[in-house]
C-alpha cells in the first residue's frame, strides 16, 4: 500500500500521464478541457441549452448514470425539461470518465448509429 506523501505523488504521476495521453491521442482534449474549466460548474449550462430549443436538428446526450462530476440524476432531467427532444442515452453502472475511457467503444457505436440514422 502507498501511504502519505508517496500516495500524493503517485495520484499526481498517474494524472499527469494520463492527461499526456489524452492530449497526443485526441486532438481536441485540450480545448474541450478549458472549455470545462472556463464554464464549471457548469454555470451556463443552461443557457446552452436554452440556445437548442429552437434548433430542428437531432441532439443527443450520452451521461453514466454514476457521474459524480456532473449528477445525472439532476442534470439529465433538468436537460429533457428544457429541450425535451433531446435524445438521452443513460449508460447504465457508468461514471463520468467510464463514457471516454473503458466504455470509449460502445459509445463510439451509439454516436455512429445516433449519426447515421439521422438521430
């Protein structure tokens, strides 16, 4: 078991390669990154989706629904309450980063099959 300061920089390693990872396989990690960063907790969050309402185009939201980073429970009603067209697909048993990790594949697949069957 790692204790202490030796746990700290260990979490602190793994972050940092995983991130470097990210960045040189998925050119646009870094920007969707700051994006985050500039707009948490997601405080226009709404706002966004208030700019869906009037589009005709198919949306889709893919959200595990053991998210700890953004709280499926709430965040998934209060985006079909706002734009109740949107098309939700709840991962079961899945966390935040589970969607771009583990599960990268199958929800490579829902977005292909969102896409071609035009939504």
């Amino acid at each position: 078991h790692i204790k202490g300061d030796d746990f700290d920089e260990t979490v602190k390693a793994h972050r940092h390669s995983n991130i470097t990872a990210r960045t040189k396989h998925h050119p646009g990690y870094v920007r969707s990154l700051l994006s985050s960063l500039r707009h948490f907790p997601l405080s226009d969050f709404e706002e966004g989706l208030r700019q869906l309402q009037d589009k005709s185009f198919p949306a889709m939201v893919i959200w595990g629904d053991h998210d700890l980073v953004c709280p499926y429970e709430s965040g998934s009603k209060r985006i079909l309450e706002l734009v109740p067209r949107i098309k939700l697909h709840t991962v079961k048993d899945s966390g935040h980063d589970d969607l771009s990790e583990s599960l990268a594949p199958d929800v490579s697949k829902t977005i292909a099959d969102f896409a071609n069957n035009g939504g």
